[in-house]
C-alpha cells in the first residue's frame, strides 16, 4: 500500500499499546494515561513509540510496533519508515540502523520490582543476535506511589563483593535474596532521571512509574526463574543463548555507593530558558554515545527547531499542543509522539506541562 508522504510532514501519534510482562502493576499507568479505572496486574507496560516492538513469548516478530492514531490512517510504525527512511529516520541514521529509529520509548507502572536483569552492549548484541544496537536506556521517574510501606526505588550496578563466579553461584541456587543483595538500592522521587548503561545488571523496583527510553533493542538477559507467579524458561532467560555466553553479557564493573550514584543518577543542565519555557538537558553526550534526553517545562508555547533526525516527545505532565504549518495534534498526556526528520518547526503550546524528547545519537 502506497503511503501518502504529507504524513510525515506531522508528528505521528499512536494508538494504545499494552502488553504483558512479568512484574505487576498498570493502576498508576492508566490514571496517568487519562484511560479506564484498573486494578494492577501484568499488563503493566505500555510501547509508545516502538519501531521494533517487543519480544514476547508466543509473539511472532513485530509484535507491539506501534501503530498511528485513526485520524493518521492506522499504519505500523515500520511500514512507514519502510516507505520513507530517510524521510523519518534521517540520512545518517537510516545508514546506522537501517529501517528503524535509534531511541525508543515505553513507560511501566512497578506495583513490584522487575526481574533482575541485563541487556546487551553494541558488541555482544552483533556477536550473538546479529543486531547494530546494545540496549542502554534511561528512567524517567514520572510518578511514585506509596504502597505497603515500601520506598519507591530501584536496583543497579554491582556492589564491591560480587565476582563472576559468585553471581554465577546465586543464579544457579536461586538464592533471590542474595542476588539482590548483589545490586545497589537506590532510593529515587518523582523527577529524577536514572541511566542504565548495556551490561549493567538492574532492576526497576516497587511503586514507580517510569518512562524509558532506550536503543533500538528488545534483548534482555534475566536470571530469575520464578517471580510474581510466573516462570521464567531457560529462552526467556537467557534469549536463546546458553547460560554460559549469557551470563558474559554482565557488566561485572563494581561500585560503590557513591560511585553508583555518580554513574546512574543524572544531573539535569539548562540548555534554554525563556518566558514562557525551560528547556534541561538530562542526558547528554558526556554520559553516553546513545541518545540523549531532554525536558521541557512549558507554560506557554516554545518553537521545537526542524532537526536533520527524528525525536520522540513524550507527554509527562499535562497536554500538550503540537502544531506545524500542516496540522495540529493534542498530545495527551501520557502519550507519545515521533518527530520525523522531514517534519518543519513545531509550535509546541500547553499550560503549566512537562515534555520529554527522546533525541537518537550516532556513535562517535
């Protein structure tokens, strides 16, 4: 099917997109989002802004991408980009990571915490799964609750004790307990930005409502065979491979607790401030060779420049209108938008909100 190409000269909203996954929660997620009422289960998480989508098990591949609103014709994300690459992507990105974005978005609701886990660097994800991208991502704490007396949180980084060998211990015991005693706590609170660089073993914890962003990349390496009530297979663990190349994809890096927090807690920076808007830079180049994130804080319209490259924006506190010289779209909030490379300037307007933008970098 031939797309029309005055499509992409918008930013492109997408449909609601919910998938299971083995934590528990989705009751804040859907609050946030403006949807129905729900109680907290395993459909937890929600895709919004995914040329990938997400492994799952049973799921063919392509399973979740994301598809455009009504209005913008019902299209997988991936047809589009397939249509139009350079269009979407950017030049330079289309040659780096052929037919796909380079950051992604999703958000997750934690009534619990995550399964322990890791995700591929650049070099393991070509040696064993044939891919371009690692999988480093970042958290947006957009929301906590407090529930059961436990302190919103999460898990990351090695602590000083742990060696290969130990950890390898643990997992074949399933000594849960342990295990995450081999992970920093990390205390967290609505606002703050958390980076998780590829290999670094983590875990979101309880009663958190995180945005993420993300490479290009849905692998992960989990090491708990039984948690929330569902077990975890051996393909689901380890993606396929053996435990022993598995397990290799661990950053076995330790820290302290100071220097944990000093790699994974971000500092935001102002890269512009007017009137009407704040414009922070809450990951940059200097922490990673990824992607980058930034947050608008607007009460009142601020003029989103055209870019030779796409960007995600994400609604994380109220609505936001955005509007070119085409059309004009409400971004709800909670909801997610992609900003094409061949989109023009972009009047964004909203009162007293908060945007994230999602911004794809090329290595070196």
């Amino acid at each position: 099917m031939e797309i029309d190409k005055s499509i992409i000269q918008n930013p492109l909203l997408f449909q609601n997109n919910r998938i299971q996954r083995f934590y528990i929660g989705g009751k804040l997620l859907n609050e946030w989002r403006k949807e129905e009422t729900a109680e907290d289960s395993h459909m937890c998480e929600e895709l919004l802004v995914t040329s990938i989508g997400a492994i799952s098990k049973g799921e063919a591949e392509g399973f979740a991408v994301s598809k455009t609103i009504e209005s913008q014709g019902n299209l997988l994300l991936s047809n589009i980009i397939a249509q139009y690459p350079n269009e979407i992507l950017g030049e330079d990105f289309q040659k780096y990571n052929p037919g796909n974005l380079s950051v992604l978005a999703r958000v997750g609701d934690t009534k619990v915490r995550l399964v322990m886990q890791c995700h591929p660097r650049k070099e393991d994800a070509k040696k064993y799964f044939h891919m371009p991208m690692g999988k480093t991502e970042a958290w947006y704490i957009a929301k906590t609750r407090d529930e059961e007396g436990q302190e919103p949180c999460v898990y990351a980084g090695f602590q000083k004790h742990v060696t290969p060998q130990l950890w390898k211990e643990l997992i074949e015991e399933q000594d849960v307990s342990r295990m995450l005693k081999c992970l920093h706590r990390i205390p967290v609170k609505e606002g703050q930005m958390i980076l998780i660089p590829a290999g670094m073993p983590h875990c979101v914890g309880p009663n958190c409502l995180f945005l993420e962003f993300h490479e290009c990349n849905d692998v992960t390496i989990r090491v708990e065979k039984h948690i929330n009530g569902m077990t975890v297979t051996e393909e689901e663990m380890y993606n396929g491979l053996s435990q022993e190349d598995g397990l290799t994809l661990f950053d076995y890096t330790t820290y302290s607790e100071e220097e944990i927090r000093e790699r994974v807690l971000m500092k935001g920076t102002t890269l512009e401030k007017g009137g009407d808007y704040q414009l922070e830079e809450l990951i940059g180049r200097q922490q990673n060779d990824s992607f980058g994130v930034n947050l608008l804080s607007l009460d009142g319209s601020w003029i989103m420049g055209r870019q030779p490259y796409h960007r995600i924006v994400i609604a994380v506190d109220g609505d936001i209108i955005l509007e070119t010289e085409h059309g004009r779209e409400t971004l709800i909030q909670g909801h997610g938008a992609l900003i094409p490379a061949e989109c023009g300037e972009i009047r964004m307007t909203g009162t007293k909100c908060k945007a994230a933008i999602g911004i794809p970098f090329l290595p070196n």
